[in-house]
C-alpha cells in the first residue's frame, strides 16, 4: 500500500473551512484515496474516499490532484465538533481489505 | 440499518489473567471482521482480520487470540494478559459485497492490566 504524509497538527477558527493535506506520492493506478477521523476516547470514522475525480458527500469535499499524488480533505464550515483526529489512508482492493492507519492530523477547532 | 456492538465498555484485569473481548455485528451477513489495537498515544494497530467463520488472519505476532464462532461473532482472547495488553480495543466490520474499504468501527473497549 502506497504511504501517506500529513502534518501532525492543524488549527481552524470555528465556522471556517479546513483543509487538511495529504501527500501520496507513491499511489498506484487501482488504489483509493480514504478519509477517516477519530474523535476522542471513539471509533474511527469513515468520511469519504475517491479514486482520481473530486467527491463531496454531506461530511466533507475531496479534491485529488491531477497526477494524485496527493489530495486534501475539506470541512466547509468547521464546528467544535469536527475537532478529532484525521487519517488519510491508500489502498486497493483485496487482501482482505485491511486499512494502515498512520499518525494522521490532529485538527484543533477553536473559537 | 447496521450496527455493531463491543463489550465491555472498560476492563482492568491483572496481569496473568484471561481476556474475552466480543464483538457482534447486526443488520449485515457475511462482514470481513477486524480487530484493532490503539496504545496510549499511538495509531491504530491491525491485529486480526476475518472474511468467513472460522477464517483468521494474524497480523502481528502477539499474546493475543482471536475467532469467529459464528457469522457475526468476532472474538479477541488471551490465555494470560501482559502489561504490553493494555490499550484501546476496537472492532470493526466492513461489507464483503462492497468494493471499498468502508469500514465501520464498534465503540471499543479500554483495557488496562495492572
């Protein structure tokens, strides 16, 4: 599985958005791009994934670069809530499907 | 809808004694099941994964167990737990028709060996 770069801490003022990077230089063609956070003291939390074209769902946008190898995940309007750690993880299909989950972002949302 | 459950909540066990971890799933038939480890202050940890009952796949070497008594059934286990045992436990489950690696995380449980 391709490895994933992200800085260990951001900030973000309440009700702006946050844009958190991640750096995949080493994608392949037939791998995805996911996004999970953990808020904490719980679970980890799928939020989104993509393979080469832009997604956005109710939680968050993300946008891949052209050549893909790398993304960013977006949070349009960042809450307290959205305070958690964000873990942007490469994978295939296959292999039982398991997930590498690194240090990831710790996201601090502020007034 | 699915949802999945783990207990206990919290655990303090002593070192030595023996673990029983167990995670059941609802709404879903035929889940990969995983077990993962989160240290105080650190990632997450794959330990264990599943695709069909009785199926086990190890990822790390370790004083750990797991099996899969029934569908939906997911157990961790140890014989005598360690110091090193300690952390947070989390189960998880993932659609085995899906094609993505969407997977959906019970509450966990906190396990401290004194």
């Amino acid at each position: 599985d391709a490895k994933t770069t992200q800085p260990p801490s951001m900030d973000c003022a309440e009700g702006r958005a946050a844009n958190l990077p991640c750096n995949h230089s080493t994608i392949s063609g037939n791998e995805y791009v996911y996004w999970y956070r953990q808020i904490h003291s719980q679970g980890p939390q799928y939020i989104i994934h993509g393979l080469k074209n832009n997604e956005t769902n109710e939680m968050a946008s993300l946008i891949i670069t052209e050549d893909r190898k790398s993304s960013t995940l977006i949070l349009p309007h960042a809450t307290l809530r959205d305070t958690a750690v964000y873990y942007c993880i490469v994978r295939g299909t296959g292999g039982g499907n398991k997930l590498t989950f690194g240090t990831g972002t710790q996201l601090k949302v502020e007034l | 809808s699915q949802t999945i459950h783990q207990w206990p909540a919290t655990l303090v066990q002593p070192v030595g004694s023996p673990l029983s971890l167990e995670c059941t799933v609802e709404g879903t038939s035929n889940p990969n099941l995983y077990w993962y480890r989160q240290a105080a202050g650190r990632g997450l940890q794959l330990l264990f994964y599943s695709v069909g009952i009785g199926q086990i796949s190890s990822e790390v070497p370790q004083n750990l167990s797991a099996s899969r008594p029934q569908d939906r059934q997911f157990i961790l286990s140890s014989k005598k737990l360690l110091l090193s045992d300690s952390g947070f436990y989390l189960c998880a489950w993932r659609a085995l028709a899906g094609m993505y690696n969407e997977q959906f995380f019970g509450p966990g449980t906190r396990l401290t060996v004194l």
